[in-house]
C-alpha cells in the first residue's frame, strides 16, 4: 500500500471464505471500486470444465454485482482445461446473470518466460481479463 501511495486506511483485507463473503457484501449492499478474482485451479483438464465453468461463472456474477459503475474487475483463471475464449464466455455469461455490462479492457495472459509448447495446450494455462464496468 505505501509503495503504491495508497491510503492503508481504505483497504480491507480478508482471509475468508470468498464466496460466503461476496454473498454477504451484496446482502450488505456494499460495492467496490475494484474486485481482484484470483480463485485456485478448478479445472486441471478439460475433463472438470463443466464444474469449473459453474464455479468461475458464480464468482464472476457475484464481483460484477458488487462492482460500482466504472469500477475494474480483475478475473483470472489458472486452469487449463478453460480456455481464454471458454473463460470470456464464462465471465460474459455471469455478466448477463449479474444484469451487468462492461468493457474489456484488456486481457491477459503468461509473461514471454512462461513458454507453450504445440503438443500441449494445456500449457496455456494462465489467463485474465480487466473489466470495466458500465
């Protein structure tokens, strides 16, 4: 926070169960300038996609719910049995759901020193999108 020349008087930090938390932030009625999604690997391979895809689209709808108009939702998935298009539609679906729409703003994926090869696309792993909601 201090590197960064934030107020540390405005930051919350949490170690909770994030789902029963974002649940009860919407209860609360509170919204956030910015939400960072970073959830573990919930899809190894493509065999757990369909589990994984309902679990990314939950937590997506309920940050996009608590996002206040312009705020950013940072989404990101590890997983590589989602791809970056399967994890665009995941995250558009839970936008729908949510009643929310955005911009994206930018996505993102592994740095150059994070190479993949032909034969294994799972390797590809690594993946995020900047949302920017309307």
């Amino acid at each position: 926070m201090a590197l960064n020349v934030f107020d540390a008087g405005r930051a919350e930090f949490l170690d909770a169960d994030v789902n029963a938390s974002l649940r009860r932030f919407i209860e609360e009625g509170r919204t956030f300038d910015a939400i960072v999604l970073d959830p573990p690997k919930l899809a190894p391979t493509v065999a757990h996609a369909e589990k994984a895809a309902r679990a990314y689209k939950d937590i997506n709808r309920l940050g996009l719910k608590l996002l206040a108009p312009g705020g950013v939702l940072f989404t990101y998935s590890c997983s590589g049995g989602i791809s970056a298009d399967l994890f665009h539609k995941i995250v558009a679906s839970a936008g729908a759901d949510a009643g929310v729409d955005g911009y994206i703003a930018e996505r993102l994926g592994a740095a150059a020193d994070h190479p993949m090869t032909l034969a294994f696309p799972e390797g590809e792993y690594l993946k995020g999108l900047v949302v920017i909601r309307k």
